[in-house]
C-alpha cells in the first residue's frame, strides 16, 4: 500500500463528520501511513435543505473533490498500489474515479464505508423515489469498488438480499466512534431522551405518546426531551444526553445508530427495538419486542436506575467502544491485504 487518497465526508457540525476527519487523522498518522486528504471548502456546514447531508451541499462538496482528484490524476501523482477511500461510497464520483482508473491504467485501489442507500426502503433516497435509478447505479457503483466497510451483519445481509455484490467485498468492519466527547462534573437529571433526527423513519411520534403517559404516571417529576428540538449545538445535545439517564429509540431503519451509541457512553440507559442492527448490538436488557413492553420497559428503568447502570450498562458500554474504537483499525487492515 503506497498511499492512501483519503476523501471524508463534508465537515458538518450536526453529523459526525468532523470527528471522522479527526479520527481517522488520528489512526493514520498512529499506523505511520502515508496519506494525503482531499478537503475542499464546502458549500454550507449544516443540513439546510435534506435528512443526512445537505442535498445540494453534498453533492458540490463531491464534485469538488472528484475535481482535486482528477487533477492528481492529470498530473500522475495517483500510482500503482495507491488506494482511493471515500468515507461514504454513496458518491456520483465513483464513475469518474473508475474512468480515470480504468482509461488510463492505473492500479488503484477503490474503497469506503458504507451508511445507507435504495436498498433500504426506510431511506431518505428511497422514500424520495429515487430507486428506480439507484438501484443500477448502486449495482454499478459496487462493482467499481475493491472493499466496502459496513458497520453491522444486519447492514450487510439488507445490501445482499436486494442488490447484486460480490459479498466478498463487503467486509462488516464497524463504524468509528469514540466517546471523547464525554464531560467531568455533568449531574445526572430525570430526563428521558428521543436523541434521534425527527425524519419518518426515526418515529417520533411513540416518544409523543410516552410523553403522554411518563407525565400522568410520574406528574412533573421525569422530563421527556426530544433532543433536536432544545439543542441547537452538538456540545448541548452531548451535554443533554449526560444529563439524561434514558434514551429510547423507536426507529425503523438502523444500520448502526449513532445516537444510541452516544447515550450509551453518556451513561444513559438505551432502549432499542429487538430489530436492525441494534438486535446484535445490545443485550436483552437493553430491547424491547412490542410498543406495550417498552413503556414497561421505561418504568422498570426508572424504578432501577441505579441497578442498570452499575450491573448492565458497564458491559453494554465495553460491547459497543469495542466496536467503534476497533474499526479504523479494522479498514485499514483489510487496505492493506490488496
């Protein structure tokens, strides 16, 4: 492995996009390898118009980049045996990096992480209708690519069962995360968290109706936050998830999750549904079945606290830094096997 062209997501305050960037800084210059990031100005550094990304941002921000590239190309500093790796492989310049590649027979590698796409019919993409073309160009675009990092088996059994892959090119690494964001001296609160965007598939709703029944069982003694809707920056949504003591997910798509994540390392007690990737991820304590069994769920959590959180939670929280702290390392192993 020569060198590895390393092309992040754009830097956006309300994703965890500037912390790959720093992560991966990170772990590269650890590894002592040779790397170079292509880091345009992007357009906007928030989500102004879109669900994940920024629709127009994203796609000037990529094209962008592909233009930096291209230009490294022209001037035959990309070589045999470098690897090209997008932090998100979702990108309309993966055509351009393989015409490149290809039309001038250059032996690069061509890699990246995998979130999200029309496979899902929970995405933003799809409910979007933008399957009726992403489906071929997804099929395309996993044939340019050498190895593709995603985070969970459920993730990677959803893209086997609807598309057309090799699956020995999609490798479950994990995603990247690490709990640095986690402040000394935050006192705990009876707060209950929704820590997830307010899109469709997220379901925001159930978290209304636990509101509902939280406030007649308890009166104003518990809190029930829905984090977007109070934390206008990441530093108060990290400080509202230390200050909470549990998180609840009622999402119907899920390939990671994040937010989830986050609380756990936040010392909130998470609760999920038996489903997606959070079906391997958390143990039993920690998911529900029905809608009826998660409000049972949260009242046993809120009569326990103390006991989930020095018996159960310790455990949970080892399960998932392992994971996030293990996959950088984990891409770049699987680099340098090519």
């Amino acid at each position: 492995m020569k060198k590895i062209w390393n092309l992040p997501i754009e830097p956006l305050e309300q994703r965890y996009s500037e912390d790959w960037i720093r992560w991966f800084y990170k772990e590269f210059y650890g590894r002592n390898l040779n790397f170079e990031t292509i880091l345009p100005q992007p357009l906007t550094y928030r989500i102004e118009r879109g669900s994940f990304l920024d629709i127009a941002g994203t796609n000037y921000f990529k094209a962008m980049q592909i233009a930096e590239l291209s230009e490294r190309f022209y001037k035959n500093e990309v070589k045999d045996g470098d690897i090209i790796f997008l932090h998100d492989v979702w990108n309309p310049g993966l055509s351009s990096i393989a015409y490149m590649r290809d039309g001038l027979g250059i032996d690069v590698k061509i890699v990246g992480c995998i979130f999200a796409g029309t496979y899902d019919p929970y995405d933003f993409l799809t409910q979007k209708g933008m399957g009726y073309w992403g489906k071929h160009l997804e099929e395309s675009w996993f044939r340019i690519l050498d190895q593709i990092y995603c985070a969970t088996e459920f993730h990677k059994r959803l893209i086997m069962q609807t598309r057309d892959i090799d699956p020995k090119k999609l490798i479950v690494t994990g995603h990247p995360i690490y709990p640095d964001f986690v402040k000394e001296g935050i006192e705990k609160e009876k707060i209950i968290v929704f820590p997830h965007r307010l899109d469709k598939e997220k379901n925001p709703h159930y978290f209304n109706t636990m509101i509902a029944d939280i406030e007649q069982e308890y009166k104003n003694e518990w809190v029930c936050i829905v984090t977007k809707e109070v934390c206008k920056t990441k530093r108060a949504y990290y400080d509202m998830l230390q200050k909470a003591m549990i998180s609840v997910s009622f999402a119907d798509q899920e390939t990671f999750g994040f937010a989830m994540i986050e609380s756990v390392f936040a010392d909130c007690l998470p609760l999920v549904p038996d489903r997606l990737s959070y079906e391997e991820m958390y143990y039993m304590q920690f998911k529900y079945g029905t809608l009826h069994e998660c409000m049972d769920r949260v009242l046993e959590m809120i009569n326990n606290y103390d006991w989930y959180k020095n018996n159960v939670l310790p455990f949970q929280k080892k399960r998932l830094l392992d994971i996030g702290t293990k996959a950088i390392p984990n891409m770049i192993d699987c680099m340098e096997k090519l």
